[in-house]
C-alpha cells in the first residue's frame, strides 16, 4: 500500500460539492487522458487499495483537507452499479449509471473522459486515518496536483 497526497484546486467544482461527492457517494472525479488523448501521468501511480490524503487548496485559504480513503474497486463499493470497468494502467473506473452522470454534469466543469467519452474518476472508501498535513511544497500553484508520501 501506497499513500499519496492529492491537492484539488477549484477550477472544477467547490470544497463543498467535492467533499460531499467524496463522502456521500464515493467519488472523485479525475479524467484518464488529456485533452491530446494520451493517458495523463499523475493517474498511472495510484493503485487500488493504495491511500489518498485528499486537500482543497484555493489561493490565500490555508488547505483543507476533505479526507483519507482507500481506493477501491465495484466490489464492496456501496454504489457498485454506478460503476463500469477499471481503466486500465489506472485505478480510474467509469462512470455507467446515466443518473449519477447527469449529477456530475450539473457541477459545471466536470467533463467526460475526451477519449472514452465517459465521466471517470477513483471509487473511494473512508480511511481510519486522519490526514497529515499537506506538504508545503504541494500548497503552492494553481495545479490539481499528485504525489507519494
């Protein structure tokens, strides 16, 4: 097991709507490729069963922590049938359930996957852990950001 630090800015969606996402239904969106439609790198790390310290960072706010989760798969996840196949190279899984797609379009700038053309992102399950402080050298920049503990 692996944990990372993952740093969310608000270009997507509020502190609110990303901590509610995470808790009430086991999300964070995160799309598998770029805009070039090649795989983005930052996706390639994280593994199932690895765990995430999840931050929102927002310009002249200290970071926030939304919380520690386990990534997981379908299996045990409490919304199972929202969820599709995992992405391979990735933990990513998709999106498949037309309602909770619908949910995510109402967040504004949650975008489909431009390869698979499905909403993507990691299955989470609270962790026991209290996150740590985020590292000061993640708090700067305006980035959605990833890295290992």
């Amino acid at each position: 097991m692996t944990e990372w630090f993952y740093k969310v800015v608000p270009t997507k969606a509020t502190y609110d709507d990303t901590r509610l996402l995470a808790k009430k239904s086991g999300f964070l969106w995160r799309a598998a490729h770029a805009k070039s439609e090649a795989l983005v790198e930052l996706v390639k790390g994280p593994a199932l069963g690895d765990l995430m310290h999840f931050y929102f960072v927002e310009q002249r706010r200290a970071p926030r922590p939304v919380g520690t989760y386990e990534l997981v798969g379908t299996e045990g996840h409490p919304h199972a049938a929202w969820f599709g196949e995992q992405i391979e190279g990735t933990a990513l899984f998709r999106v498949t359930n037309a309602g909770f797609a619908a949910q995510l379009r109402t967040f504004g700038d949650y975008k489909e996957d431009p390869v698979l053309e499905v909403f993507t992102g990691w299955l989470l399950k609270p962790g026991a852990v209290v996150p740590p402080p985020l590292p000061p050298a993640l708090v700067l920049g305006r980035a959605t950001h990833l890295d290992k503990r």
